[in-house]
C-alpha cells in the first residue's frame, strides 16, 4: 500500500477543479479529494457546488466554492488569486469546464463560435496562464479534450477544432513550462452520459448503438477518467509531460 500512496497520494497538494458541479468535473474532484488533495471548484453559480462541497468535506478537502465564468477574461486570474488567498499555493489545475454548440456548420453563428472558443480554449489558457504565474516550485496542468480533437463527426466544426486546439496547446505549454518544474498533459474522454450529455446522446437505443462502436463495449462514465488524472497529477507522472490520454475504450481506434 505505501508504494502504491508514494506513486499516486496528493498530501498537502492543492487543486482547482473548473466545472466541478455535474458529470466528469465532479468525479475528477471526488479522485483528487480522495487522493489527499485540498480542492477548490468552479461553476458559473457558485451556489450549486454545496452539495459536492459537502460531500468533498469529511475527505478533508475543505472545499473552495467559486464563481468562475470563462467568457469573462477576466475571471479565470480572479479564481487562481481565490485559491492563493485561501491556501498561499496551487500545485494541480484541472481544465474540466467546456461547452458544446452542435449544429450545421453552414448556418453557424459566430456568437456561437465565440462562446465555445472562449469557454473550450481561451478560458483554459488564461487559466493556465494565472495558474502557471503562482505554481511556485513547479505543478500539474491537466485539461479535459475529447475524441472528438481526433475523430471528425457532423455538426461539431467549433468544439473539435476547440478541443484539438486545446491538445496543442497542451504540448506547446509542456514545453514552454517544462523547466519551471510545470507539466501540462491533457485526458480526451470518448462519449459520456453526463447530465448534460444524456439529450445529445439520445435514446437508450442509441447509446446502445454508440457502445457497439466501442472496441470495450460500453460507454465510458465519469469515474473511468480518475485513473488517468492520478498518474497525470500523481508523482507516477512526474515525467510526462505534453501527452493527451485518451479514455474511450478504444472508440478512436476505429477498429469495433
Ligand atoms: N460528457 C461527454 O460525453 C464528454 C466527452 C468528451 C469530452 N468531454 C469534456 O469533458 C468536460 C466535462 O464534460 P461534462 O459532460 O461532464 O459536462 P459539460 O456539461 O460538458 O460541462 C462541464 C461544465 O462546464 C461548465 N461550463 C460551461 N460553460 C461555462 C462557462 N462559460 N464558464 C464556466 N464554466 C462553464 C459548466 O458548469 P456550470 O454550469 O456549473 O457553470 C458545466 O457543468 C468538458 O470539457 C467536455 O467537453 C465530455
């Protein structure tokens, strides 16, 4: 057992979790709560995290509930200054919150563009950007891509080409923060019935559908990322740095 908490435990550590109220966001906070970690959450409504923040606290979380709206460029310094304020460090960013706008590319709205890019790659990096600035002796940078960075399907032009911008900026910051001790890696969730994606994912016959295109045969769920977030924020994964892991079951292997 100790070998396994040298590899993965976050004693001490402290982490932002952006996004943390529903689905994926939610799990990630829940694994780095259950690995020692204190954690801050993000939603548009700060109010809507208590019920998480009461479950984070018997696992010595302390919780940090914030507001964070990431069309506001503003706002991503102001949550990093929140947890400083809180905590005087940061040691683990998890870039959760994103935000899909599907329709025919031919009638896209640039609004909409707009908000997916300032919500799927601008906010990110000004996140990372205010994250990288307290990250004193060095830190873990995590952002959540999708398969669809990879996998090109209809009607998702402005959140796949967000999300494999996010995965290049994910490579460019590993280098450029490489030696300030700060690694940027970032986890690429294939489809996952999260509250919000359920509707998109329709019937239960077509999530039936989508999971005989999985090589693993199932959908993913939230909890199937917390392993890789442990390896990417853990001391396992002290040497990776600009890599996306892919979660998905095999789905981007095309081969089911
Ligand atoms: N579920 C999937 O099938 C799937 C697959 C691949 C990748 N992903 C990625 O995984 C992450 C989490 O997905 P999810 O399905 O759990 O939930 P989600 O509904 O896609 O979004 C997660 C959270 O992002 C926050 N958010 C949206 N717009 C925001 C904005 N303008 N400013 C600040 N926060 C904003 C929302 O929090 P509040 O409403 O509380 O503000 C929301 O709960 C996303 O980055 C998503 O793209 C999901």
């Amino acid at each position: 057992m100790a070998y396994l908490e040298e590899l993965f435990e976050l004693p001490g550590r402290v982490a932002l979790v952006t996004g943390a109220r529903q689905g994926v966001g939610r799990a990630l906070a829940l694994a780095l709560a259950r690995a020692g970690a204190r954690v801050a959450l993000t939603s548009r409504d700060a109010a809507s995290l208590r019920e998480l923040g009461r479950e984070l606290e018997p696992l010595g979380a302390e919780p940090l509930l914030l507001g964070l709206e990431l069309t506001d460029a503003a706002a991503p310094a102001r949550a990093v200054e929140a947890v400083i304020e809180r905590w005087g460090r940061l040691d683990v960013l998890v870039n959760n919150a994103g935000l899909s706008i599907r329709g025919p590319a031919v009638d896209y709205a640039v609004a909409e563009w707009d908000e997916v890019f300032a919500t799927n790659l601008r906010g990110p990096f000004l996140l990372a950007q205010a994250a990288a600035r307290a990250m004193g002796d060095g830190g873990r940078i995590v952002n959540v891509s999708s398969t669809y960075a990879r996998v090109a399907v209809a009607e998702r032009a402005a959140y796949a080409a967000s999300k494999a911008g996010l995965e290049q900026l994910t490579r460019a910051l590993a280098v450029e923060w490489a030696a300030r001790g700060i690694t940027v890696n970032a986890i690429a969730p294939g489809a996952t019935p999260t509250q919000t994606r359920r509707a998109v994912l329709g019937t239960a016959e077509a999530a039936r559908a989508r999971a005989a295109e999985i090589p693993l045969g199932r959908l993913g769920s939230a909890d199937d990322l917390a392993g890789a977030l442990l390896l990417l924020t853990g001391p396992a994964g002290a040497f990776i740095t600009g890599q996306t892991i892919v979660v998905d079951g095999g789905y981007t292997l095309g081969v089911a």
